[in-house]
C-alpha cells in the first residue's frame, strides 16, 4: 500500500529533527501553500493551525452587518468573543487581531505582512540540510 506524504509534513519533520507525531501539524504561516521553506513553515497543533487562517477579504475577524458597520470578533475554544462594532473594516480587523495576540493565537508571523522573498523561481530547488 502506497502512502503520500506531502512535502511540508517532509520538511515539518526536518526543522522538528525528528518524525512528526499524528497530533502535529505543518502550518503554512503565511498561508501559501506552495510555499514549503523553513522559514515558511511551523509545527503546531489543528487548534493552532486553525487559528492562523486569513479569510477571503484578508481581513480576519472583521464581518459586515447590514447596517453597515463592521464586527469585530474572536472565537476561542469554541466561544465566540464579541468585541464591538467599527465604521471601518481594517479597525475591526485590528481589533480581532490584538485579541487573538491577548489570547495567544499568533505564535507564528503576522499575516498582515507579505511573506518573505520567493527564491528566484528559476533557481535549482537545494536539498534541505
């Protein structure tokens, strides 16, 4: 029986210098998942993997109301933490993202910023050490 191993769990066992255990994790920081570098990448828990997930606005935590203002919320171990309505999305979205740091949620990068240079994509794929 064949089994596929994806190449971020490959190189998630290289940075843990060890095989990952079933309860871990890869987490792609940035949420590229085509990016599989070191740098790129961190071992974590589902819950932890869940929490660093942008959604399709890029603007995390922020929902719009009909009315037009913009909620901000955090959902921690399955309790949703209102945490106030905002005129403008991206302070909404601050709002949510200081709660997730209060809480814990973001041990890996901040995803509000991009993600470190690509390698040429022309350039040869190194072996990881």
């Amino acid at each position: 029986v064949k089994k596929t191993i994806k190449a971020h769990r490959i190189v998630g066992a290289r940075i843990a210098g060890r095989p990952l255990l079933a309860s871990e994790e890869v987490d792609h920081i940035y949420a590229d998942k085509s990016d599989n570098r070191r740098e790129s990448l961190r071992i974590t828990t589902h819950r932890g993997n869940s929490q660093n997930r942008k959604d399709k606005t890029g603007f995390r935590g922020a929902i719009k109301y009909p009315n037009g203002k913009w909620r901000a919320a955090v959902k921690h171990f399955g309790i949703n933490i209102h945490l106030g309505y905002f005129t403008d999305r991206s302070e909404a979205a601050a709002a949510a993202r200081r709660k997730r740091e209060e809480l814990g949620f973001l041990t890996g990068a901040d995803m509000t910023q991009p993600a470190p240079e690509h390698p040429a994509a022309s350039a040869a794929i190194a072996p990881v050490p």
